[in-house]
C-alpha cells in the first residue's frame, strides 16, 4: 500500500487539499492518504517530514 501526503495551510481562500484528495480518489485506489494542515507556508517543508 502506498502512502499520499497532503499538506496545505490555513489561510488559503481555498480548500486545495480537499479538491486534491477528491481527484486521488477518482483516479484509483490501493493507497492511503494523510492530510495535514499547517499554519503557514514556512511550515510546509517540516510537513512534508
């Protein structure tokens, strides 16, 4: 099984990881997806870990 990382931040106008986990799981299955919102974009990298 193959893991998926979402990470996004809370001031987006937008919910950008929600539109990105509808489009994974329209395109197939056989993987887990973990989401993980951060407060800024600095904080995206150390997310990402």
């Amino acid at each position: 099984m193959k893991i998926i990382g979402i990470a996004d931040t809370t001031f987006a106008r937008f919910d950008m990881g929600h539109s990105a986990i509808d489009e994974l799981q329209h395109a197939g299955t056989g993987f887990r997806i973990v989401r993980c919102t951060v407060p800024g974009v600095k904080d995206l990298p150390v997310a990402c870990k």
